[in-house]
C-alpha cells in the first residue's frame, strides 16, 4: 500500500466521521450535545492535514494529522465515560442549567427544546455508542498516520 493511498484512506475517514454525525443530526434527528461538537473539530484539522499530505508529501502533515486524531479519540474517551457515568462532565453540558435568557418572553423558554446532554447516550448497538465509536477508530486511524509519517520516502 503506497503512502499516498493510505493517506487518502485515513482523510476519508475523517471526512466519513463528520459526514455520518451530519446524518445522524439532519437525516436521524439526533441532536448533538457539546462534546459531540468537540469530537468533530480535530476531524476538521485531521482532514485538512491530510489534503496537504497528499498535496506536499511532508511528514509535519502526517505528524498534525495524527495529533488531530489523537485528539478526537481523547476526547470521545473522555465523552464516552461521562456518558456511562464513570466520571463528571462539564456543568454546561451534563445539566439543563437553563435559565431565562432576559428577552422576558419565559413562555417561549419554557416551549424550547432542551440542549443534548453529554451525560445521555443518544444512539448505541450492542453497547457501543457513538462515542465509543470515535474513541477507538480515532485512535486507531492516529496510530496509523504515525505509521504514514515515518513510511520510507520511496512508498510513496
């Protein structure tokens, strides 16, 4: 497998990460709490950084990209036990905490659809939750674009 190949591999499964929580948003109806957000920035990154691997074959690249990727999986680990209750999230994002907004108009308020909460698992199979599923493939995917980094220049 030449590392341009890999590359494009490991890019589409940034791009694939962020296409299939768009589907579970809009298409599904699962709305995403604060950390599913979280999770979707560093797939950005990783994204880009893999666009300008395949553009410039440097290893920098490659390095950010993993990093990227490292940081997603991080942070779904971190997101996958505050769902599971194995540690306390953030107040913002593990509480309703809402409160009027100072419009004075509480009816409204009071008919708003309440945020996603990081502590509530919003889809699973077999016991896997989305988060799970980040926390791991990321990982996987950053280990694999280290292995990119260091391919030996004629692998390309």
């Amino acid at each position: 497998m030449t590392r341009s190949f890999l590359t494009l591999l490991l890019t589409a499964f940034s791009v694939l990460s962020i296409l299939g929580a768009w589907g579970f948003q809009f298409i599904g109806g699962l709305d995403p709490c604060a950390m599913c957000f979280w999770q979707r920035y560093p797939h950005w990154a990783a994204a880009g950084f893999g666009l300008l691997m395949l553009a410039m074959h440097k290893r920098l690249f490659a390095l950010l990209a993993a990093l990227s990727t490292f940081t997603t999986a991080a942070i779904g680990a971190y997101h996958s036990g505050v769902e599971r209750k194995w540690w306390d999230g953030p107040a913002s994002c593990t509480g309703r905490g809402l409160t009027n907004d100072g419009s004075g108009n509480l009816l409204d308020f009071a008919n708003a659809k309440p945020p996603a909460l990081c502590d509530e698992i919003p889809w699973e199979m077999f016991g896997v939750t989305m988060a799970n599923l980040n926390a791991i493939g990321s990982f996987v995917v950053a280990l694999l674009w280290i292995y990119v980094a260091f391919m030996p220049k004629d692998a390309r």
